[in-house]
C-alpha cells in the first residue's frame, strides 16, 4: 500500500496537457508512473540563488524505479505562479549515482521576494513549489518568521503538525534533525517502516523515500525555503564521529555513515558544497537574511568526541567522571568551532540564531543517592566545549542570542550562561527547544525533575507533540510552541501551547 499522496492529486493531469516549458530536447524520456512521487522542496536562501530540489522515483521504495541512465531535468523558476514571467531556468543531469536526485541552483534572482518553481522531465511535470529569497540588507524590511522542527518518527504519529506549517505564512522553515528514523522504536504505532534497520545505501534511500512520500510533509517542503541539519537518527542512535554503540568496529560503522550522510544529501535541498565525499560531508552553514537575522547551522555528530563516562556503552544518563570534564573534548570539532567564532565576528544581523540538535542547557539529574547524573549524548557531557562557544558569544559582544535546538522531543525554554554551577551569573543567550513533530517524548516526571533541579530551565513540555514558530522584528524575538492536540490523528488541530519573548538587547527569555 502506497501512503496518501494528496499533494500531488493535480500534477499528473497538468502533465498531460502539452509540456508548458516549450523546449525539447534529448531524447525523449518516458514514465511508467508519476515520477514525482516524493515532491519538490527548495532550500538555502541566499540574496539572490535558491536551490530547488527533486527526485525522479516512480517506484519510490524500490531504490525509485529509475534505469541506470542519467536523465535530463529541465527546471523553472517564474515570479508568478502561472510561469509568465520565468526569472531563470536550466536543465540539469538527473544520474543513477545520486538516485535521480535533482539540485539545480537558480541565481540571478532578486532579494527578499516569493518564487513558484516547477520541474519537467520527458513530459513528466512537477507539481509546483513556492519559496522565497533571503532579503537584502538596508532595505528595512520589518519582520521575518521562521518555523523550527525535529524528530518525525514516521510510525509513532502523522505529520499534522506540518500540514499546519503549510498554512502559515513563513520565510523560512528550519529542520534540526532526526529527519528520518533509523529503528522502530516506541508505541502505539499509526504505520509501519515495514522493513528493518537500513545500514546499505539503498536502504537508507527507501527510508527517506517513506518518509517523504508523506504529503503534509511534501507541502510543508513546496511552501517554503528550509534549512536543515541533521541529528543521530539519520545515521544511528547516540553515535558520536565514528562511534557507535550499536556497530562498534569504526570502520564498519563508517560505512554506514557514508551511506546515511549521501542519502541526507540525495534527498535534501542542500548546496552542491554539501555533497559527501565518503562519511564526510559538510553541512554546517552561515545564512545572513538582511539586516535582520544571522543563521548558524551547526553539525554535532560528525566531530564530536566519543561519549563521557560509558566506554562502549550506550551514552545515557550516568554519575560524572572526570572524563567528562577533560579541557580537550569537543562537540564541534577544531574547524568548526574556528569557524563559529569567526562568523560571529562577521554577522550583521539584529538578531544571531544558533540552530543546533540539542538542548544547550544544563539538565542534571539526581539520583537517590544524592548524586548529578548527566546525558552524555547531550551538551551535559561537553560541559568544556559549551563554555567556549558561549565564551566566543561574549568575545563578539553578539547583540541578541537565541539558541534554538531539538532531539530532546520536549519543548524547553531557557536561559544560557557561561557557567551554569553560579545561578546568580549573567545570562549570556536565551534558548528554545522545540518539541517533536511526532517521536514519543519523555515521561512527565522526567520533565518536572529537570525543571526542579536546574534553575536556568524556565520551561519544559514533553507532554506534547509539534514544532516552533519563530517571529523576529527590530524589538523582539517572540517564539511560540505550537501543540498538536492528537499526534495519532490525521487531522489533529494545532493550539498554542506557549509563547515567550527574547526583548532586543536583553538577553534571555521573558514571558510573552
Ligand atoms: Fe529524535
Ligand atoms: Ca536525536
């Protein structure tokens, strides 16, 4: 059983009406089905570019269904949504090494305004995306909003809460990772994986392949520019660089890593700069949207050092050890960490975003004996490397700091400061984690014991099920946590679960 494909209901009878693009050329490449079965999506809004992506798979979790030769993708990009005005187009070699995948860069394109984009291969057309440009700085522009996402386990829930992102009117959409899910895991489930953990290239594409067959999620992706970066579950749970609890030989576990990260790319509007080579690749981003705002996409499973105080184990949450507090371990890596420190000299933007995986805060626990406990997954097992990025946020006298992070599938307010051991310290940024678009999340006591233990924590959720919206103008930075009511209903409705505020030249979150 294929899932609904509502989306694209109208594309396949625009297809066969004579190709709207004019040209010819090639011989000419026929379908057996509809080949845009996973939709299109566009990402990495610069000034005046955009990349716009697609996939040829007619038999989407069949490795597509394509044969093995390339095909040419004809793309457009109009400033108005019948295509009269194209403002730039091209034809781009869709090849079998990257699953028929497609990312054409359209430049030449003006600043700050809405685009419609289409695709067209043989006489296949695509549905059509909408997206928009960052905005130039000095053009005053008054306000940007954003929305921000993670975890979508796709068998614990549907995806309600990005039909209600679609409806909205957004800039931009911001994915923090575990995009997909590598395992079956939890309750209660709505649909199925069907098949186990993938650890092949093909198998990682026929993941992404259901995920994205999705059609809330296909919308979500046509109504907006997103920026993603990815969690573990792209690749596996908890791994850390080239270490894994559940593949411990790191060459074979690399393998995998190779495979996840060129599927991530394959199925990701992401730029051509972020192609891997082998189980490298690098997705961390600087993207500035005028005057306005600068958005740091940060990478915190590729560099980081292995996990503190669990040797092989699974990096859970356990009593310290001095490992975890040793000078030279990393979340970033040594590039990237020069790297945020010399774009944090180089913003322009009233506002700095730092988008990240997870939580930035201190969340100890303690246990009944009296004693913290830390997650050594999280930042709580990189407390060194904490401390230097938010050093280099006061080094740059950053104006307004916001953190914003995932994989915890909470919703979490709180205030950062450079030592979280002295509670009466300046706080330095304001941080929210989103909740989960679907995964399970943590238990209501877990949650109230971490509100209780660490003061820098203002507010914390794991009840629900959702994402963030994010709304910035020259005053203030207002973030609300938007809660679907039933993350098991199809048609679930979307409340307003909280809303707090970040004040222009006041660091840390209020109320709203
Ligand atoms: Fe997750
Ligand atoms: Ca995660």
């Amino acid at each position: 059983m294929m899932p609904r494909r509502r989306f694209l209901a109208g594309s396949l009878a625009s297809a066969a009406v004579a190709s709207p693009f004019g040209i010819v050329r090639g011989a000419p490449v026929t379908f057996s089905a509809d080949p845009y079965t996973l939709g299109v999506a566009s990402g990495c809004p610069r000034e005046n570019s955009i990349i716009l992506w697609t996939r040829l798979a007619p038999r989407p979790l069949e490795e597509g269904g394509m044969p093995p030769s390339p095909v040419e993708v004809e793309w457009q990009i109009a400033e108005d949504e019948g295509f009269a005005h194209i403002a730039a187009k091209g034809v781009v070699r869709a090849t079998a090494e990257l699953a028929h995948s497609v990312h054409a860069q359209a430049t030449g394109l003006r600043p700050g305004r809405v685009y419609w984009y289409r695709f067209r291969a043989g006489s296949a057309v695509s549905p059509v995306g909408r997206t928009r440009t960052a905005p130039a700085a000095g053009n005053g522009n008054g306000r940007f909003r954003f929305a921000f996402a993670s975890c979508q386990q796709y068998e614990q829930g549907y995806y309600a809460a990005y039909r209600d992102m679609a409806a909205r009117d957004l800039d931009l959409v911001v994915h923090l990772g575990d995009y997909i899910y590598e395992k079956s895991w939890g309750t209660r489930h709505v649909r199925q994986h069907g098949v186990g953990i993938p650890m092949t290239l093909g198998e990682f594409r026929n993941r992404y392949a259901l995920y994205k067959s999705d059609a809330d999620l296909q919308a979500a992706h046509a109504a907006f520019p997103w920026l993603s970066i990815w969690d573990d579950h792209e690749v596996a749970d908890d791994y850390a660089n080239d270490r894994s609890y559940t593949t411990r030989d790191p060459e074979r576990f690399l393998k995998i890593r190779a495979a996840a990260y060129q599927a991530y790319y394959e199925h990701m509007p992401l730029p051509p700069s972020a192609h891997p080579i082998g189980p490298n690749a690098t997705i961390y981003a600087h993207y500035r949207f005028g005057d306005m705002l600068d958005l740091l996409l940060l990478d915190e499973r590729q560099y980081r050092s292995a996990p503190a105080c669990v040797q092989t184990g699974r990096p859970a949450t356990v009593p310290d050890c001095a490992e975890r507090t040793e000078k030279v371990r990393t979340m970033l890596g040594d590039s990237q960490e020069r790297w945020f420190d010399a774009r944090l000299g180089d913003r322009r933007g009233r506002w700095t975003v730092v988008a990240q995986q997870t939580l930035m805060a201190e969340a100890k626990r303690k246990d009944a004996e009296g004693g913290d406990r830390f997650r050594m997954d999280g930042w709580d097992g990189y407390p060194n490397a904490r401390r230097r990025l938010l050093d280099s946020i006061v080094t740059h006298k950053v104006r307004n700091p916001v953190v914003i992070g995932g994989d915890r599938h909470a919703f979490f307010a709180a205030d950062l400061k450079c030592d979280f051991s002295r509670p009466h310290e300046a706080t330095i940024a304001a941080e929210f984690v989103g909740t989960s678009i679907t995964s399970d999340g943590p238990g209501e006591s877990s949650v109230r014991n971490a509100l209780a233990g660490n003061s820098d924590l203002i507010y914390a959720n794991g009840e629900k099920r959702g994402y963030a919206v994010v709304a910035l103008d020259a005053r203030s930075c207002t973030v609300g946590f938007e809660a679907l009511e039933d993350v098991k209903d199809a048609h679930s409705a979307v409340r307003r679960l909280a809303t707090f505020a970040v004040e222009d030249g006041v660091p840390g979150v209020k109320a709203a």
